[in-house]
C-alpha cells in the first residue's frame, strides 16, 4: 500500500508526486498511458501574473503572483535534479497596442500590475521597436513586464517525468474509476478535465487552438520577448523559442469538440501577422487543440473533498495550470505532512461550490 496515490500524470500531478516522494513518501501515480493528451501539451508557458482575465480576482490575482515569484526556484531545482533544460526565460513581455482604441485595455494592465507591486513600465512605440524591431511599425504604445518569465511545457513535462522517476514514484498504466478502490492512505486528484466524473466537482472542458510556427532556417526568431498584444480588441500572445519555435495563441471556446478550425488559424495569425509582420514568412507546423479544465468561477479546486479527508482534489486550472504549478504542488505537499492545512484551501476548496463529492466515475 502505498502513502499517496496521484491520479493524472500532468504538470500539476507529475509536480505533487516528484515532491511529495523527495519528502519521504512513496508516491503511485495513476494514468491510462502518460502521454500527450493533456491541456499543458498546447501550453505556451507564459508566465504572466497579471492579465486581462484576472483584474477584480484578488485572491486568484494574488495566488498566481505567489506562484510566479517561486518559479525561479523551482525551475533551477527541477533543471539541477534531471540534468535537463526546461526553456526557462527571463526577458520579460511586452504588452502591444496596435490601435488607439486598444491602448486603454493595455494601460488599464499597467496599473493593475504596479498596484500589486509588479515591475511594469510604460512603453512608447519607438522605446517598443527599439526593444522589438520586429513589432509592426507603428504600434499605439505599450507595456514592459520585465518580471514575466516564459518555460517551455512540454520540455517540462519530460524534465517532471524524470524526476519522478529519479525520486522513486511508480507509475501505474491504470484508468481509474473509483478512488475508494486505490490501495492508499491518501489520494491527490490531478486528473484535468476527468476530475469531474471522479470527483463530481464542476470542472468543464474549454478548448483552447494554439498554432505553433518556425522560423525560416530554424534559426532563433527575431523575436527575444515574449509578445502580449491587442489588434482591434482582439487579444493574442505570440510567444518565441531559442530553437526557432514560435507559438501563437489562443483560443477560447464553450466547445468539446477536437476539430482544429480554419477561423480558428485565420483569427490567430491574423492578429500575430499584425503584431509582428514577419511571422508571415514562417512555417505553419502545428495547430494544437487541447481542453482546459475550468471552474464558475474560474479558480482552481486546491483541497480536500468535503466528507472525503483521504482525497486532496488539485484541479480546474484553467489557462494558469503552467504558472501555478510549484504553489500547487507546494501546498498540496503541505496539506499532506504537516497537520495544519494551509490557509488558501479555505479560499479555493471544493466546499465553496456546495457540490457533494463522489468518489467515483470514469477517469
């Protein structure tokens, strides 16, 4: 029997279980086949504190600033147990207004982000090309987050493995149907979308198209920051890559279809082509559909099933699963060895939705 039982073999169940196993316990993670299914695989990994979803979310607001700034640890502990580069980046973003219209939303940003602290500079057009030569001539002004970092998700995910691997974690090819059957004394429920019918939590799936790119030659793109922008109300992020790897999101839609749609690709790169005019000459690779697991209120689910103690539910990240990965995991790992729970699970439990749990469902 095993200390702790992990279901789902994302970021945030890969993060529970390689900690949880360096604290001492012996950790089974559960997954039909860990492989590339999962949302983090259209992640662009940007992380950002601070966006247009989360202004007037202060206690979400402040949860993600906290797991921002213990990034910089966690990257060089996972870099330093594997041996592997994660494509971690410390340049900064650089929000765009490319029509007048555009750069109220871009100035509103700033000030929610100085108002908690955040370094956020403001940016005329010229100080903006000088930055980015490769931005459209004449953008409206903008923003430059210097504390915003960027990690590649899918190298992550490989380095996680590792990890897990390195610290002793089992992992079992098993789809899990009913936690009440899992030989452990405790259970963290990591299983996106699929924590719903687990749990009977209101986790709903959002579809998200990403497009990735590369530049001609592979060569690194002209691009070093990553790009936030808005082109007539029209949000995207562009988001470049040392090995000539561009990605281009996103989308968001009530759907849970996996069609990747041409509107789709139009609308992305049609707001990326403006941005940065360059793109136009790069190669379309990719265009990844993917889930996320979203909540009503559109907060992850961090802490123990009401009634069910053994059971510690981690999910409902939405579009922030990457950037709140190392708080996750931190005080998932807290709730499970130390006797006082920590403080947030009052704020982001299961309780607040007033749901009964179950225990069982299809994973």
């Amino acid at each position: 029997m095993s200390d702790l039982a992990v279901v789902g073999a994302g970021p945030i169940g890969l993060a529970v279980a390689w900690r949880a196993a360096r604290r001492g316990l012996a950790v089974t993670m559960y997954d039909p086949e860990p492989d590339d299914s999962g949302a983090w695989y259209a992640a662009a990994g940007i992380l950002a504190p601070v966006s247009e979803e989360t202004v007037g979310e202060p206690e979400l607001t402040g949860l993600l600033v906290d797991s921002a700034a213990s990034w910089p640890a966690f990257a060089a502990e996972l870099e330093a147990a594997t041996g592997l580069d994660i494509g971690y980046r410390a340049e900064g973003t650089l929000v765009v207004a490319l029509t007048a219209g555009d750069r109220a939303e871009v100035l509103r940003l700033r000030d929610h982000q100085t108002g908690l602290g955040l370094p956020a500079r403001q940016q005329t057009a010229a100080e903006l090309r000088a930055r980015e030569p490769s931005l459209a001539p004449r953008p409206h002004g903008g923003v430059y987050s210097s504390g915003d970092r960027q990690v590649n998700p899918r190298r992550m995910v490989v380095a996680l493995r590792a990890a897990c691997r390195s610290a002793g974690v089992v992992v079992e090819h098993t789809r899990v149907t009913d936690l009440a059957d899992l030989p452990a004394a405790r259970v963290v429920v990591a299983a996106g979308c699929g924590s719903a019918a687990l749990t009977g939590l209101p986790v709903r799936p959002v579809k998200g198209q990403v497009l990735r790119l590369r530049s001609p030659g592979r060569e690194a793109p002209g691009l070093r920051h990553v790009v936030r922008g808005y082109t007539d109300g029209r949000a995207v992020y562009v988001v470049p890559r040392l090995d000539g790897e561009v990605v281009v999101g996103a989308t968001m839609e009530e759907r849970t279809d996996h069609l990747a749609t041409a509107g789709a690709v139009l609308e992305l790169l049609g707001a990326a082509t403006a941005l940065v005019p360059e793109l136009t000459d790069y190669e379309l690779t990719e265009v990844c559909v993917r889930h996320r697991p979203a909540t009503p209120d559109s907060a992850p689910i961090l802490g123990p099933l009401p009634g069910q103690p053994r059971v510690v539910v981690a999910t409902g990240h939405h579009q922030n699963g990457i950037l709140l990965t190392p708080l996750t995991a931190d005080l998932v790992v807290r709730a499970l060895v130390e006797p006082v729970p920590p403080a947030r699970f009052e704020t982001f439990g299961p309780a607040r939705f007033g749901v009964p749990a179950v225990t069982r469902g299809s994973g």
